[in-house]
C-alpha cells in the first residue's frame, strides 16, 4: 500500500532527494566511497556546497550582499545566534505560537524583548494585526509559519526596522523580498533535507557590530569567512538539501511550488468547510497556513476521533494526529507532498463522513 507521508517533521522528502543521496551513501561522486565518510575539506564536498549556496540564492533571487550559511544547532540554535549577534538593546517579537516563544526567551538573555503582540488569548489561532513595532528595536523578529497551531503569515512583513525570519517550515514555498531581511533562517527538515542542518541567509552589512564578544562558533562571522566549513558540516544533510534545490529548479522554482501548495491547501481547506464531521482550528482564511492544516472533529462529535484516525491508518495516511496543545488533527502539506496525498486524504474524510 502507498503511504501518505503528513507528519510535520521530520517530513516527507521529495523522491528524487532520496534516490539521489542514496546513491551518493553508497558511491559519492564517482570516488567509490560514501558522503558520510569523505573530507568535507575534499574539492568534490566543497563542490556540494558551492552548488547548493548557488541554487539558493538562484532560486530565491537573493540580492548582492547577501551570504548563505549551513550551519549546526537546528533553528533553535538560531533562537540565540540571532539576539547574540544582532541584539544590542532592544529587539521586537511576534509571538505567535511555541516556536517565537523558544526565541523570545533566547533574545531576553541579550537586552530588552519587546512583546509587540501576541495571539495566545486563543491559543494562537489567528496572526496578529495592528501592532506596531519600536522605531529604536535593534529588529523585528517574526516566525512566518506555525507548525503546531496551523497559522502562517505568507507576506514580507513592512516595518521600519531591520528584519527576522524564522522560515523553518515555509521556506521555498513561496517567493520572497530577501531585500526586506537582514536575516532569515529555516531548520533543515520540513522543506529542504534530514534534520541537522539550519540554511541562513544574512546581510553582511548587519554583521559585525561587536555588541559583545561572541564565542566563536556562535559568530556568524566565523561561518561567513569558512564559508559553512568553519568545523566538519552535516554533510549527508547539505548533500540531501543539494538534491532537493536542483528538484525545485527541476519543477519550475520557487513560483510553481507556491502554486502547487495553494492547489493543495485549498483542496483541503474546501473540504474542512464543507464537511459536517470536521472544522478547520484557524477560523480567518488569510491566517491559514498552507503548510501545516490544523482541523478537530465537530462540535458533539469528538469521540469520533480515535475511529477516523484508524481509517485514514488503513488508508496508508501517516502522520496526521495533532500536536497536544491544539488536539484533533494536523496534514503537514510541505513542498514534496504530491497533491495525490492530499485527494485521499480528502477522500477519506468525505468516506468518513458517509458512515457517521
């Protein structure tokens, strides 16, 4: 039977990421040995990593002045890089959810947070809007997308200040002004390679500034002058996000994955609305993530739970219980799920729905 791969992460890779570097496990680069037992310092290591700060910056446009990093430590050791490096006063923070909490508590370890809105009240169901960010805030600091609760800002935020990204779950699912950031950052496993990598990208002219003395490994000048070799990288993780940025370029870039998650998503989303027996948990249509579709059963038809979770197991459809804190169900859609998972999942429901 065919499985539907929907778990949030690690997730689904696409087909090609996995053949190819399973070949590459097994005879890289002609050498008649593994990428995991080579010299990251090797000229055709380098060669990965030269093609793969190439592809991202090719797919995503980004401007002069600009550097692409594959660093360690996952986006939550970003939570502190950022404050570390960037961080001299005060910093600005979105909080909208589990993940932009873990980064404010890193940042009030290096000045002043300020909470510039917050939607918790309801269990972070919705984005915030009207806030307004301090003209002296050092950054504005966002998480564009929000794995657990299903909500995601899909738009370059405008502000006065310089400019975060946490994109650790929606990064190369849409196009974006890397013009507008000074920085942004993504953990590896929702839409690029195995979990152990991070991607930055970082304006060079935001660096530098020497607030404070920095460890070396936390600088992000340190990585900027190694070039990501600083120390031995994850090399199976970057030779993987290398096979997935020649996918995307493969499938049309960054616009066509955006078309085919907005296809995916709405084929989702239609049926949550339309079907009695389930309700999406964001209620405003231009919060709702494309990503990661949140929904619980309907209200008085809670017990019905455990029994549409075993169909859908019978189904071959993985990884769609929800998180604890919202409960229900949660289809993590990244880029490398084909829309063909998304149709029997939709099937499924309507089947449930049938029965009950």
């Amino acid at each position: 039977m065919k499985k539907h791969n929907f778990f949030a992460g690690p997730s689904i890779l696409s087909e090609f990421t996995k053949d190819e570097t399973a070949k590459a496990v097994m005879n890289f680069a002609g050498m008649d040995l593994s990428v995991m037992e080579v010299s990251h310092r090797s000229k055709e290591f380098v060669a990965v990593v030269d093609e793969a700060v190439a592809l991202v910056k090719e797919l995503l446009e980004v401007p002069e002045g600009y550097e692409v990093l594959f660093l360690q430590g996952g986006a939550s050791m970003q939570f502190c890089m950022v404050p570390y490096n960037l961080l001299n006063k005060k910093a600005a923070y979105l909080n909208t959810g589990a993940w932009a909490k873990k980064a404010i508590k890193e940042g009030k370890f290096f000045g002043e947070v300020v909470e510039v809105a917050s939607s918790a009240d309801a269990n972070f169901n919705y984005i915030p809007k009207g806030y307004e960010v301090p003209a002296d805030a050092d950054y504005f600091h966002f998480t564009s997308n929000n794995t657990i609760f299903g909500t995601q800002m899909s738009f370059d935020p405008e502000v006065s200040v310089p400019l975060i990204g946490d994109m650790s779950s929606d990064i190369f699912s849409r196009p974006i002004d890397i013009s507008k950031y000074d920085l942004i950052y993504a953990g590896a496993q929702k839409n690029l390679a195995p979990a152990g990598v991070a991607l930055v990208i970082v304006k060079t002219a935001a660096l530098g500034k020497e607030f404070r003395p920095i460890p070396t490994m936390l600088d992000y000048n340190t990585h900027v002058k190694g070039q990501s070799m600083f120390n031995t990288p994850p090399c199976i993780a970057i030779y993987a996000a290398l096979q997935t940025l020649k996918w995307y370029k493969q499938r049309g870039g960054i616009a066509a994955m955006q078309k085919d998650n907005v296809e995916k998503a709405a084929l989702l989303y239609d049926e949550l609305d339309r079907n009695s027996l389930f309700k999406a948990v964001v209620p405003a249509k231009e919060d709702r993530s494309v990503m990661n579709i949140c929904f619980v059963m309907s209200e008085g038809k809670e017990a019905l739970e455990a029994d549409f979770l075993a169909l859908a197991s019978e189904k071959g459809i993985l990884g769609i219980k929800g998180h604890r804190s919202v409960g229900g169900f949660r289809a993590s859609t990244y880029n490398a799920l084909p829309k063909e998972s998304v149709q029997v999942l939709v099937d499924t429901m309507k089947e449930f729905e049938s029965k009950n």
